[in-house]
C-alpha cells in the first residue's frame, strides 16, 4: 500500500509499504478521508519529536476492513471516525473521567504491544500517534475508533478526529464558556476557526479575531467572529479598546508563539483565563512578571485534544453538524489525492487552505 512517511527530519515522501494484518484489540481500516493539519508537519520539522521513519497522519475517517480478536464494537463495513488519543478505560486519567490524557500505552511511534504493523524491507516503520492514517489503509487500536452514521460525509467525519475536536472543545470543554461571554482568538486557522465556532455555540457576545492575515480575520467573521483587529496596528491596546478597557472573559491562543502567548494573557481581564491550544517548539519560552498572576487572579489554562472524550464528543459534534449548528465542510477547501501529499504541505505552510483533505479512492 501507499503510505506518507518521514524518514527523517524534513524529509518525507508517498512510499509503498507492507502492512500487517491487525492483532488482538486492533482494527483494520480503509481510509477514506485524512485531514493534513499542522501536527503532521509539526512532526516532520521535529516540533513534535518523533521516532523515524514514522507514517504521518492523525485525522481521519474510514471503512472498517477487518477487526482483530476481542473487537465487538465496530465491524467490517462499519464508518468509523478515528483519535490519536486511545480511550483505554483502565489508566488512571480515563478512570478519571480524563480519556484525552490516556497513558494506557507510551506515544513511542508505536501500538499498544510496543510494535507497529508497517513495515518496508524488513524495516520497521512507525506510526504517528497510535495511527498513522496518512495511508491507503492503516492498523490501528480499537480504542481509537467510533463507528459513524454511514450518511455523513468522510471529509466532514475527518475534521472531528483532530482540528474540530480540538477548537470546539477547548471553548465548551477546557474553558467552559459562558453564554454572554466575551472571547479574543488569536490565529484563525483551521483550529482558530473551530475555536470561533465553538465560542459561538457556546453563546459568547462578543468574538473578537486576531491574526496577521486580514483574509483570515475577514473568513473569520463567516464562521461567527463578531469584530476583527487591524494587523498592522498594536492588537492589545485594540482588543482593550472594543471591551472598554477590561479586557476579554477568554483569550485562547491557537499559535503556539510565546510573544503571542503573551499578548493573549495580556488581553485577558482580571479573573480572567487564557487557554493554550497552539503546539510551540520546546526551546520557545514566555515570562510573566512573578506577581501578575497573584494581583490579577488570572488563568493560564492548557488545552490538549480539546479536552475529549471522544466517545462522547465525536457524536455530539457530527450531531451539530447535521443540525447545521458546526460549519465543517466549509473548513475544507482543497481536497488531495495521496499522492499529492507534497502538494498538501507545502499549501499547508504557505497557510493556502483552511483545511487541506486527501480523499482516497
């Protein structure tokens, strides 16, 4: 089968590889539909550290192909909807009602057993995140997969595996925003404009777009933002000014930059919580002066996968997209054939796209 591997730090190509049958506790699919986020090339430029060589891809959505042993949730045939988080049930954080944050298994590239099922010449390939669905076909934990109704659209199911969920769930899961709430975002990508959709939903009055791309803010305002910035002009002196000096109930920040990371606290109000859903580079750094925190009682909140339980969430979230509430298949603006892949990063580093999908056939 065709496969998108990295062999090493920003280098990857559409390469064939063999695929093993799945095990005890695993699952076959043909992938239909897999979203080319900025994770994927976050692991290629070594962001995200990762093992090598290691098949991309951690957003999608197929067709059950086979099941292993012990597997009695989903079948063959069954649409399935896929996360890079295993729901596990027996670590501690699923125990806990924290499913997004599962350690029933390390994020070493590999699956469960500590192996993987690609491989090439004899070579072990890994997977990213337990997955690795950039890939005509993909083996992967049955803890990783819902089965969906069959009438939804797989770009659509796609978008939930990863950037929806995310978006979405850091403004109703990890912040809990309020109805009547007010909201800045900065970076209005493919995530940004999930978390201007969930804020939304969630019924803030006041959504408030932050980004260098003037085309971005004004997309921005079709997905529910009610006012955007000037991105040539200072953004927090602009945000006080349109919340009459208080600053934002919520600041999320969807880049990962610490000089973003800092103005998005900076517009926060007092008592007020900054979310961090955006990925930095692990030598990135932010400060804050050592009593902001206590004389302003404000939050930095981390968002990891939106705060999922997939379990749950992938069916609410497909739920509103039915009942035309979530915007998904206007995020997609340009489908690939695996075989552009190239293509699909480089548009994705060029920021061309909302949110780029390969279709295979």
């Amino acid at each position: 089968m065709k496969a998108v591997v990295a062999n090493k730090l920003n280098e990857y190509a559409v390469v064939n590889v063999d695929l093993d049958p799945p095990k005890a506790g695993e699952v076959m699919i043909k992938m239909k539909a897999t979203g080319v986020c900025h994770s994927d090339l976050s692991v290629i430029n070594g962001t995200i550290p990762s093992p090598f060589p290691v098949v991309l891809g951690h957003e999608g959505a197929g067709i059950v192909e086979q099941v292993g042993e012990g597997v009695t949730h989903v079948k063959p045939g069954d649409h399935v909807c896929i996360s890079f988080i295993p729901n596990c049930g027996t670590c501690y954080f699923c125990e806990h009602q924290e499913p997004y944050l599962c350690s029933g298994a390390k994020q070493d590239g590999n699956l469960f057993d500590g192996t993987t099922r690609v491989h090439k010449d004899g070579q072990r390939i890994f997977v990213m995140s337990f997955v690795g669905i950039m890939a005509e076909y993909a083996v992967v934990p049955s803890s990783c997969v819902i089965a969906i109704d069959k009438s939804i659209d797989f770009k659509a199911a796609a978008l939930v595996g990863c950037g929806v969920t995310t978006g979405v769930g850091a403004v109703i899961r990890t912040a809990q925003v309020e109805p009547g709430s007010t909201v800045a975002v900065f970076g209005c990508g493919g995530v940004g404009l999930n978390v201007i959709q969930g804020a939304r939903i969630a019924g803030a009055k006041q959504i408030i777009a932050v980004d260098l791309s003037a085309e971005k803010m004004e997309m921005a305002k079709t997905f529910g933002a009610t006012h955007v910035v000037d991105p040539k002009a200072d953004f927090v002196k602009q945000i006080q000014a349109l919340t009459n000096g208080i600053g934002v109930d919520y600041a999320f920040d969807v880049v990962g930059y610490s000089k973003v990371i800092e103005q998005c606290f900076k517009c926060t109000r007092r008592n007020g919580t900054s979310v961090l859903v955006g990925v930095g580079r692990l030598d990135d750094r932010f400060s804050l002066n050592a009593a902001i925190l206590p004389f302003t009682a404000k939050t930095i909140k981390g968002c990891f996968y939106g705060s999922a339980n997939f379990k749950v969430d992938f069916p609410m979230y497909l739920d509103l997209y039915r009942a035309g509430k979530l915007e998904l298949d206007r995020l997609v603006t340009k489908t690939y054939d695996l075989a552009d892949a190239p293509q699909a990063f480089e548009d994705l580093e060029k920021g061309v796209n909302m949110r780029g999908v390969i279709v295979h056939g």
